[in-house]
C-alpha cells in the first residue's frame, strides 16, 4: 500500500488485525472514509481480511460503500472474487451498488460468475445485480451469459437463463453466450443453447457468427453441431466473406470439407471424419 499519514495506517493495521476498539476510536476522532486514500478504503480492507464486525462498525458509522479503489472496484467487488457470501449479504443489506464497473468494465457479478462462486451469483441476483442489461450499457464480453460461456459455468448459465427478462433481450444476450461457447470451444454449452432455441444470427451485422468463431478457432465438432442444426452456412459478414472463405484463410480443412459436404447436400456426410475435439 502507498505511504499513507499515520492515522490512516494505524486504521488499516486495526482492521487487519481485527482490533475493533482501536478502530471504533479512529473513527470517531478523524473519519471513516479517508479522501486522500485511493489505493484501497477501509471497507475494502475489512473484507479482504473477512472482519465481520469490523464492516457492521464501519458500515454503522456511515462508510460509502460506492467508493472505488485504484482498480475502479468497490468492497462488493472483493467480496464476490473471495467467495465471501456473508460479506456479500452484508454489504447488499445496507445498500452497496451491484451493478459498478471496475476499470476492466467487470461487475461484482460477472466477477463471480467468472471464478464460479454460485453462491455468490444467486446472492448478487436476488439483491437486484442486473442479469440483461441494456444494449447501450455493455459491451458483449462483460455480459453475465457471455462470462458464465465464456468459462465454461453450465450451472449458473442455467441459472441466469432462468431470471426474467424480455425475450428480445434474453435472446441477444444468449445469441452472444453462444459465440462466447463457439468460440472458446465449450460444446456442451454450444450444445445446450441450441437446445434452449438460441439462434444464430445477430441483429448486430458487424460481428463474427458462432459459426465462423468455431471455424476460426478450428472447434470442429462445434462446427458440425452448428450446421447440422442450421447455421447459415452461406452468410456474409461485413467483409463479404463466408464461413468456407473464413475456413480457407483459417487453415481449417476440416471446416472447409465440412462445408463443401453440406453444400453437396451431404449434411451428415462430415460427421464421421475424425475431427481435431
């Protein structure tokens, strides 16, 4: 931690040290949140060190809980990435933000969905962490269901599928979770998103397809699942290129095979090739 005056550092050994009445007279005589301090806050200092009764004091003395360290992430943040329900519960009772950004654009959510703390999600969620946010407010690969595809959660995918939105948004949201699955080669994912109905074209034209992600990537069985169920083997991107053109320039001679089978009207013909998964 940066050099900090004395009275904040005897604050944060207090609270690594779990002295709550050395604390509680700190507090009283300067404050609980220091302005100066930005490299951490003291109640991002008692949950890395899973103070409990520390956090109550603090959060009774008036600590923001919307303050951000260096990182741009808030105690919520930590809270979600040790796996710490307790503190979750805490911090979400007395009205801490969910739905904060750090500097990465990561959610206290999509942090716990990343490092599979399932608890942690269904904690977050049921104190209102935004599953389906607005198209305006996000970028695809810091989505909920893209974070839970992209890792390979099948659990929480499941879980989050099941939380009320839209059908317009939940079927973006989960078009992307299946390019995040595509693309990092998670066929069971893949496997279940086709089965939920998720489809395979974007209203956003100017980004890659599942299947040209699997192509790409050289997940051949993600490949075969994608066309024998569908996907549009003949669509342009805003290139201009097809799924064969993205396969020759990939190397991918699998995919260009495959490909040409389908367009001989040989669907299932690929099926039996050995593929590289």
């Amino acid at each position: 931690m940066q050099h900090l005056p004395e009275e904040q550092q005897a604050l944060y050994t207090a609270i690594a040290q779990n002295e709550l009445t050395t604390v509680l007279e700190i507090i009283r005589e300067k404050s609980v949140d220091f302005s100066g301090d930005t490299e951490s806050t003291p109640i991002i200092a008692a949950v890395k060190s899973r103070r409990y009764r520390i956090m109550a004091l603090l959060i009774k003395w008036g600590v923001d809980l919307s303050r951000v360290d260096t990182l741009g992430c808030i105690a919520l943040h930590y809270a979600a990435a040790y796996n710490d329900r307790t503190a979750t519960l805490l911090l979400c009772h007395y009205g801490s933000p969910t739905d904060v950004k750090n500097n990465a654009g990561i959610t206290p959510l999509t942090l716990a969905i990343a490092k599979n703390h399932f608890d942690i999600v269904q904690s977050l969620v049921d104190n209102g962490a935004t599953v389906y946010p607005q198209e305006d407010e996000w970028k695809p690969q810091s989505l909920p269901l893209v974070t839970a595809s992209f890792f390979g959660h099948l659990n929480i995918l499941k879980y989050l599928l099941n939380v009320e939105a839209t059908e317009l948004q939940k079927n973006e949201h989960m078009y992307y979770a299946l390019c995040a699955a595509s693309f990092t080669g998670r066929l069971e994912l893949v496997e279940f998103l086709i089965d939920k109905g998720t489809r395979f074209t974007s209203s956003h034209y100017n980004r890659r397809s599942p299947l040209v992600l699997a192509i790409e990537n050289k997940h051949d069985s993600i490949v075969d699942i994608l066309i024998s169920n569908g996907a549009n083997v003949n669509e342009r991107d805003r290139e201009g290129l097809t799924p064969l053109m993205h396969a020759v320039l990939s190397d991918n001679p699998y995919a260009v095979s495959r490909l040409l089978l389908h367009d001989d009207g040989c669907d299932n013909c690929g099926t039996t090739e050995k593929r590289r998964n």
